[in-house]
C-alpha cells in the first residue's frame, strides 16, 4: 500500500484540523467544563484552565494533524468519498481504535466517566474529521 501525500487535498486536511480543534474546545470548555475539571482534581474548569500547561495546546494541535492525516491518507488508499462512506469511516476508527485503546486503561484506573468524555470528543472528532475529508 502507497501513501500519496501528494493526492490529499490540503485544504480539506487544514479544515478538519480546525473543526477538530474546535469540536475539543466546545466539548471541554462549553459542554464538560465542570466534569472534566472534576476528574482531574480542580476545584472548578477554571482552576483547571490555569493548571494546565501550554505545551499541552501544543501537542493537541499536533495529535488532530497527526489524526487528520492518517484519515485522509487511509481513505485516500480505500477510495472513501461521500458523507455516508466519511461517516461510516470515522465510526469504525472511532470504535475500533479509540473505544479499543482508551477503554482498558480507564477501566483499570476505575475513570470511566474521564473514558467517557474523553473517548466522546475524540469520537466526535474523527466523524466530523473524516466527513469532511471525504465530503471535500
């Protein structure tokens, strides 16, 4: 199997990596702010916000490029085109890598409700990520 970087569409690639970091966003600042500080021992999200270091901004970023790419470069080697085939796609990655990773660690540390919240952004992510390259 070849992977053609060359073939992606870097528009589309620059895109989902925006809307994945702005689904991350919406989903710890807006959405579970108060959980997700919670988990982590914060008194409130914004305890949390001044508690975290800027290098972890930094390596978000770089995880969504890092996921954006490996999409685009998987559905560009399946042929993946379309909404439905961009959605079916992003589910089977979602279940099949995110879900199947992060779920035994969780467990084992008893922080399920962290798996939850964490393993729903990143599924949120991946969808929104791979329509979008598929869709483009």
């Amino acid at each position: 199997m070849d992977f053609d970087f060359s073939a992606l569409n870097w528009l589309a690639v620059l895109a989902s990596v925006i809307a994945g970091q702005v689904i991350s966003t919406i989903w710890f600042v807006v959405l579970f702010a108060a959980p997700w500080a919670e988990e982590y021992g914060a008194a409130d999200a914004k305890q949390h916000t001044a508690e975290v270091p800027p290098s972890a901004y930094a390596m978000g970023v770089l995880s969504t490029a890092t996921l954006t790419l490996s999409i685009a470069l998987l559905q560009a080697a399946l042929g993946t085109s379309g909404a439905v085939e961009g959605l079916m796609l992003g589910g089977f990655v979602a279940v099949g890598f995110v879900a199947a990773t992060m779920l035994p660690g969780q467990a084992f540390l008893k922080r399920l409700r962290v798996f939850a919240i964490a393993a729903g952004s990143q599924t949120a992510m991946i969808l929104a990520i791979s329509t979008i390259l598929a869709v483009w």
